[in-house]
C-alpha cells in the first residue's frame, strides 16, 4: 500500500495549465536532489519578495506582490515529489528522480497556496531506483518536459521567469489538438475496460465500469465559420446510462474496426439529430469533461482522484497514469501548438 493519500496526492481534484519546459541546465550529470531544491526554493522567496536575480528585476510589481486577496508570502518550498506508489520520505535528500515522479514547488501566501509540478520524461520509470542520472543527459541538463502550473497569471510569469535564468531553459504555454484530446478520451475508454488480468470485459462488466468511472460526459463544440458571429459554442450533454450505450453502438457500426467508436457513434448522431457534422474541418471538440478527467485544447487539464489499491493495479489508476504519462510524452516531443 503506498504511503501518500491518493486524496492528497498534488496531481489530481486541481485544474492546472500546461507548458512545455526545455531541458534545465543544472551543470551536473546527477539529477537535483531535496538539498539543492530547498537553496532554489530560498532565491525564488527572495524573487517573489521582490528582489533581484543575476542583476535583472524579476520579481512581482509592488501593486502585485501580494497577489490581490492572497495575502502576505509565508513560504517558498520545492522537492521531489514522490510516486504514489512508492513509501517515500519527502525529506530524503538522497532520494533519485528514479523513484520520483519529478518536482513539485508550493507557495504559500496568508490567503492561499500556489503550486507548480514538473514533470519527469515517463521513460526514466521503466530504470529502477539504483540508476544514476535519470532525467539527465550527460551534458549538465536535466528533462522534465512538462510544467503544470495553478497561479495566477503574474505569479506564473515571475515563476517561469525564474525557471528560464536560473536553468537557461525555454518555458513555453501549449494549446492541445482536438483529435488529441478526442483519442486519449477513446484510450481512456479502453484502458478502463481492461481486466486486471490483461483481458477485454465483458460487455455488461464494460457498461458498468464505464458508468462507474466515466459517468456523465460534456463535450463542448466550437466552430470558426466565416460570418458566424452569434453561435461560437455548442455543448452536448450525455448521462452516465447514455456513455456505454453510445461506446457499445459505434463498436457495432465500426465491426470493433475503429480505435473511436464513441466518436463514430457520437458523430452519426450529430448529423442526424443536429445536422452538424463533426467532421467538418471548421468544427472541433475545444473540451471533453467526464467524472475521471477534464482535458481542454486550451491547454488544461484536471484529473479525479483514482482509487488506489493493491499499490495502485487497478483499471482506473492505470488509465490515468497513461493519460498523464502521455501528455509528458506530448510535452517532449513536438506534437503541438506552442503559444
């Protein structure tokens, strides 16, 4: 059983915005640890408070300092931030990004707390915890491609700010494609369905675990239509009886042929009962919301606590891990839209 309450783990029940983080120069060929991390967490208080950093100003305006109703700053803390499944002392300064999940970085003013996570290439989980220098690249740069950041807009930028001087590294905002958001929503239907001992369930077992997990869905819709200036949003609504039966009638149209059958079904509805074809290039799916996850092309995501038992194996928290897993991957790579 893992040590952290699946409750209190800081990846799920927030909405945080996406970025892209270029490899951080640290200048060593070992990846930074709670000691090096408590000296960082110490200059960027000395930022926020308004000080400077390398001769340039970079901290908060005197009229933004404390952040409208936040508050006074109380503390700055960055650490490792710990796998769920792992039994991991947080103030183990010798723990390895082997058996982290990344870093994770809390603010705390009077009023509120802020909170950024970094995020470590899913790779270097397949090392075991002995490995030497996971997540760095032998030059002096470590790789924690994805930032999700819940601040306000001018904490955030003295935050990246901070991250761009200290470690050289280019922090970058990124919107998601629709067809993304659309087949990790069709994944997360699959994976879920999967048995624990590695076989498809069955239909009535698929239906139920849908229900249970998925629960209802809004799928917002939004077009870019030359001369449509009233309509810029349409949102379909469907209850949680209505999820598995469309997933089960797109199975049925596509012969089991299609990787998206809740979109195949999804589609011929549409046109049939709205006359709106989702196919259309001026028409996109900007977000899907269901009890699990919420994913937006803005470039937000906000994922529900899965249950956490037998050290995490089941469907739910396996699903969620890929769904996490992947937009770090995403992140790494070149598959979007930089902003």
């Amino acid at each position: 059983m893992a040590s952290e309450s699946p409750a209190a783990y800081p990846l799920y029940g927030t909405t945080f915005n996406l970025h892209r983080v270029s490899p951080l120069y640290t200048g060593s060929n070992y990846p930074l640890d709670n000691r090096t991390l408590a000296h960082h967490a110490k200059r960027l208080r000395d930022v926020l408070a308004g000080d400077v950093l390398r001769g340039v100003r970079v901290g908060l305006d005197p009229e933004e300092s404390a952040l409208g109703n936040a508050g006074t700053l109380q503390t700055v803390a960055w650490k490792l931030l710990p796998d769920e499944t792992e039994i991991i002392d947080n103030e183990d300064t010798t723990m390895s990004l082997a058996v982290s999940r990344g870093q994770i970085i809390t603010i705390v003013y009077e009023n509120i707390t802020y909170t950024a996570i970094l995020l470590q290439d899913p790779a270097a989980e397949e090392l075991d915890e002995s490995a030497i220098g996971v997540g760095v690249d032998g030059f002096g740069f470590e790789h924690l491609p994805l930032l999700l950041t819940k601040m306000r807009a001018p904490l955030r930028e003295t935050f990246t700010d901070f991250l761009s001087i200290t470690f050289d590294a280019r922090v970058s905002t990124f919107h998601l494609a629709d067809k993304y958001i659309i087949d990790q929503f069709e994944r997360y239907l699959a994976h879920i369905c999967i048995g624990e001992d590695g076989d498809a369930m069955d239909a009535v077992e698929s239906s139920r675990t849908i229900r249970n997990v998925i629960g209802g869905v809004v799928i917002y819709i939004s077009f870019d239509l030359p001369g449509l200036s009233t309509l810029k949003t349409v949102t379909i609504g469907l209850s949680e009886q209505d999820v598995p039966r469309i997933v089960a009638l797109g199975k049925k149209i596509d012969k089991g042929t299609s990787d998206s059958p809740f979109m195949e079904a999804l589609t011929i509805y549409a046109k049939k009962h709205l006359a709106m074809d989702l196919k259309h290039e001026k028409v996109f799916i900007s977000s899907i919301a269901c009890d699990a996850f919420v994913l937006g092309v803005e470039g937000k995501v906000k994922m529900a606590v899965p249950p956490m038992k037998d050290g995490g194996e089941n469907p739910q928290w396996r699903a969620t891990r890929r769904l996490v897993n992947g937009l770090v991957a995403l992140a790494k790579g070149s598959k979007m839209v930089d902003s």
